[in-house]
C-alpha cells in the first residue's frame, strides 16, 4: 500500500496537469477559431471526425478485450441519434459564435451549461437537487449576467458584438446540455436492458459522435448558406479552411482529447470533488489568458471591473454547485 504522502503528491500533480490542459484547451479552442473565422464549420467537422476514428478505434479495443458486449452494440440506436443530432447544433451553433465573440467571453458563456443542466434534468429525469446546489446556479446565472452586460453601455468588451452571438454561444450550450440529459438517460435505460450492468462509456461517445458527425455534415449546406456560401462552392471553401490553419485545428483537438483522458484519470486516482474544483479553477485561468496579447489575438481584450466581480461570481457559483454534489456522490460510492 503506497504511503498517504506519495498518493497525494500524485493527485496534486494530477490535478496541476488537468488545471494545465483544461486552460489550454479554452485557448487554443479561440485561437483556432481566429485564423479560421470564415471557416467555423470546416472546423466543426474536422474535430468531429477526429472524435469519430478515435472513439470507435477504442471501442473495437475493448470488445477484443470482453469489456463491451454484444448486447451494449445492439442498444437502440434512436437515443444516440438525438445525441448525435443535438451534439452538432451545439458544435455548429458554439463555433459559429466563438469565431465572433472576444477571447474572454467564451469561458463565461459556456458556463450557462450548467444552468441548462440543472433544468434539464429536472423535466427530463425528474431529478431533485438541494436549495444549496440552486442557489450555486443562480450564482453561476448572476455571473454571467454581470460580466456579460459590463460592457453594454461603455464602448468595451461586448458592447461592439451583436447580440445574436452571445445568444448563440448560450443556445449551443443548451444544446450540450440536452445531449449530456439524454447520455444519462441512456445509462439508466440501458443498465435496465442489460440486467443491470451500464453500457460502456465508448459505447454511448463512439455511436453519439458517429451520429453528430453525420448530422454535421448534413447541415453543412444549410449552415454556408447562412454563411452566404453557395453550396456548390463548399469544397473550395473547405480546402481553403485547411489550408489557412491547417495546424492549430489538430492542436486543438490533440489538446481536448488530452484534457478529457486526465481529467478521467484525475477521478480514476480521487474523487468527483477534486476534478470538479480543478476543472472550475480554469474558468478564471483562461479568462485571464484570453484576454492578453496571444497569437492571432494581438490586441487583447480589456477586462473592466464589473467583468471581473462577475467572474468571480460565476467561479463561487460553480464551487457551491459542485461540492455537495460530488461529495453526495463519493457517499454512496463508499
């Protein structure tokens, strides 16, 4: 049995390493973003596709292996396709906005997730949560509220973007959110369909980024005709999307794999608590980063004071939300 000291030396430096890749992930989701503001779709599939090999690859791994089941493949596959189809509005619509918004708007924004979620689960699963866990996402709620509306009427920040890309930023993460419901859902159904025991985590990602991918691709037309692209001109346009970036796409899409493999090792070693706190902590981290002087970004963004009470708030919000939560949870895995 490895000593106290030696395992929480591990999961700090664990924790350190996911902070790390959790705020680098956030800043090269921008920076990707800049080069290719014109290409926000080319961007959008090329990272679903990448999601697409990497997780089925996986999957054949672990039914070579035994892990996943015949009868985990022979799930049905409707739940995956409303997965699949409301994961690609979330991609489709976030990077759409992503491209316009400023660097430090992002982080803010994604955190309506949270909200969407809360809410969500309550009409969809019928879940309870605690007074303490709403009040932490009325936090989150008044966070973003705040920083959002600090540059409204000063010439700073949001006052020069138009409404409809913030709105559409938190529109994709009510996307995200309805996706991660139904994911839930499928847990829960298919562990009554096979006796049991869960569906395998690769099952569920593999068939729902399958599904997304397919449904990106489907509404390309649609989507460069908002663009004002005709469609017949769409393979010039995604050459010339690959050929502006090419690099900073497939950084980005390294980094978020990296990020989503240490933050499952960071629970694997600890707790839903400490990789909950560690993921919160970046949110600060990157709003920070994002609003320097970067690479395709030279101009910074200029945080104002109400930005950053509202950041705060959002950050204390997420802290509360999280912690009777995942202390629930570590509860009734004990």
């Amino acid at each position: 049995m490895e000593p106290a000291g030696s395992i929480s030396g591990k999961i700090a430096v664990a924790s350190m390493v996911t902070i790390l890749l959790a705020v680098l992930n956030r800043v090269l989701y921008k920076l990707a973003l800049v080069p290719m503001k014109e290409y926000p779709f080319f961007l959008a599939q090329v990272t679903t596709f990448g999601y697409v090999v990497v997780y089925f690859f996986i999957l054949y791994l672990r039914y070579k292996a035994g892990i996943v089941t015949k009868e985990m493949l022979a799930l049905p596959k409707s739940q995956f396709i409303a997965i699949g189809f409301l994961e690609a509005l979330g991609v489709a619509s976030g990077m759409s906005a992503g491209a316009m918004l400023p660097g430090p708007a992002i982080p803010i924004l994604s955190q309506t997730f949270l909200v969407w979620q809360l809410i969500l689960s309550v009409l969809i699963l019928g879940r309870k949560y605690s007074f303490i866990q709403v009040f932490g996402c009325l936090l989150v709620t008044a966070g973003v509220v705040i920083a959002v509306a600090s540059g409204a009427n000063n010439g700073e920040f949001l006052s020069q973007v138009e409404l409809l890309w913030p709105a559409l930023m938190v529109a994709s993460s009510a996307f995200q959110a309805a996706a991660s419901i139904l994911k839930e859902f499928v847990f829960i159904d298919g562990a009554k369909r096979l006796w049991g025991k869960p569906p395998d985590i690769f099952v569920v990602n593999s068939f729902g980024s399958g599904f997304q991918a397919l449904f990106v691709f489907l509404l390309l037309p649609f989507l460069s005709n908002i663009r004002g692209i005709p469609f017949a001109e769409l393979p010039a346009y995604l050459r010339s999307g690959c050929e502006g970036a090419p690099l900073l796409p497939l950084l980005f899409i390294a980094m978020n794999m990296a990020f989503n493999i240490s933050l499952l090792n960071l629970v694997k070693m600890s707790s839903a608590l400490v990789s909950s706190l560690a993921v919160t902590l970046a949110v600060p981290l990157s709003i920070y980063i994002l609003s320097l002087p970067l690479p395709y970004i030279p101009e910074g963004a200029s945080l104002n004071v109400h930005f950053v009470v509202g950041a705060a708030i959002l950050v204390l919000g997420l802290i509360i939300y999280n912690v009777p939560r995942s202390a629930d949870q570590n509860y009734k895995s004990d």
